[in-house]
C-alpha cells in the first residue's frame, strides 16, 4: 500500500542521486507529513516543512516532517519542502538559512528567500516527473480554516467563594504562580470551581 510517507521516502531517495552531482551527500531520513513544531497554522509566517537535524538523534537519522496543507508539485508544493529540508540534512548542523544553504540553493534551483524558498521552473519540471513516475502523491490537502472552527483565544478558570459565591474567571497562570484569590468580599480563599 502506498502511503504519503513511502511517496516522499522514495523521492528522498531518487534526491540522493541529484544531492551528489552537485557534490552534496544526503544521508538517511526518516519523513513524516505531519505539522511542524511551530507556526503551523497561523496565517502569516507560517510553517510548511521542518528539519531535526541527525547530529544528535537516535541513529544518526534527520527527522523531516511536511506540512499536510501542501500538494504535491508546486513551486511551495510538498517536493520543494522536501527538497528544501533534505538541504538542511545535508548540511551540517546549525547551518541554517546561511551563506552554505544560499550556494545549495543557487546550486540546485532553488529561489526566493532562503527562509521561504521556492523551487526553480527546472526543479518544478524534475518534481512532475517524479510525481507521474510515483503514480500520483497519495494525500488529500487539509483545508484548516475549514468547517467553522473558531480558535480559543483565552480559557478562563472559574474560581467560587465557598462563603458568598462570589465568583471570577482567571488565567491558569496566575492561578499557578500565586495560589487561588482571596474573595473580596469576605477574605476567604476561594476555590477552583
């Protein structure tokens, strides 16, 4: 059965091939689709692919995980994310979007920024051939505006006075920090309801 992870497995590998003509060695990695740690969904900035670098991890293996918003070709499509963590696992480690990364980047076709590449017209052509040889990226792109889902702002605690009910709401923070509040109008410690 042919998974979203094998697709992108195999492509890793048929980027090894390419990696070494530019003179780059790409060792072992493990890919997930998956959101990455940080700024996933937000609407600015957000984050499409991330690389754990293999310097430090259980079997010396890089950690890549894809963005599930992502198709499978385009330009920011879930290839050139791939493409573009696989030079981060290349590289090595702390590197980052630095000078290396940047001649990587004219190298293989990569444009744009180097935090927010793009692939070149040539990569995008390589990509779709990939694609048609590997019979189609087997994912459906997550929509996560969809379906009405409201994002929680705040989640407010609900404290009581045992004595005169009067209540409040409270962040969990302040609740941690400085134990529950005293009521005011009896001085009684109140509780969390």
């Amino acid at each position: 059965m042919k998974t979203r992870e094998s697709y992108l497995t195999r492509a890793v590998n048929d980027f090894r091939k390419r990696f070494a003509q530019h003179g780059y060695e790409l060792g072992e990695v493990h890919v997930s689709v998956g959101f990455p740690s940080k700024r996933a969904t937000t609407k600015t900035h957000t984050c499409i692919g991330e690389c754990w670098h293999g310097e430090g991890q259980t079997g010396g293996k890089a950690h890549i995980f894809i963005s599930p918003k992502l198709d499978a070709t385009g330009p920011q499509g879930a290839l050139a994310t791939l493409w573009h963590e696989c030079a981060h696992a290349a590289l090595p480690a702390g590197t980052g979007h630095g000078a290396p990364f940047k001649r990587f980047m004219k190298a293989t076709g990569l444009e744009g920024k180097a935090t927010a590449t793009t692939a070149g017209a040539g990569l995008v052509a390589y990509f779709q051939r990939l694609d048609e040889k590997f019979k189609g990226y087997p994912h459906d792109v997550i929509n996560v505006g969809a379906g009405g889902r409201k994002k929680q702002t705040t989640r407010l605690i609900k404290c009581e006075c045992q004595s005169c009910e009067y209540i409040i709401r409270t962040t969990r923070t302040p609740l941690m920090h400085y134990g529950p509040p005293i009521c005011p109008g009896c001085n009684e410690v109140m509780t969390e309801a």
